[in-house]
C-alpha cells in the first residue's frame, strides 16, 4: 500500500474519535468491507482487534483521506 495523505479535517475527525493513522492504515489495507461511491470515492470499514468498528473515507485518488471515525454503534467496545 501506498503512503496516504491526511488533510487536517481528517486528522481532526480523527483525533474526535481517538484513531490513530495506524488505525486507518489497518482498516484501509485490511478491510471487512469496501464500498465504492459513485462520486469515485471508497468507504472502508472494519472491526478492529479491539472491538472499535471504524469507517474511513479515501478521496479518488486512493491517497487522500476524506474523513474517518468509530462508528459507535457497531464497536463491540464498551462506552465510557
């Protein structure tokens, strides 16, 4: 996989939700599913080890990173 690019909206959705570029490489290169928009960006998603359900959004040009958070409802992770 290639280096991605984090623009500072997605560092900062990031940091909301306490993810770090290590958890958006995991679920980008490994990912349980993968949607392909047909404004040409793609949505990966993946439950990590663990239990955080992450979504990340990567721009066309599969480098970019648009957005990425924990998608609560899913985590298996209990809340504070």
């Amino acid at each position: 996989m290639h280096d991605l690019v984090f623009p500072p909206h997605a560092l900062d959705e990031m940091r909301k939700d306490g993810l770090t570029k290590d958890d958006i490489y995991t679920v980008v290169g490994n990912c349980d599913d993968k949607i392909e928009r047909l404004d040409g960006r793609a949505v990966y998603r993946r439950l990590l080890d663990d239990g955080r359900y992450v979504v990340v959004v990567i721009e066309d040009d599969d480098v970019t990173v648009v957005s990425a958070w924990c998608d609560k409802r899913r985590s298996r992770r209990r809340r504070r």
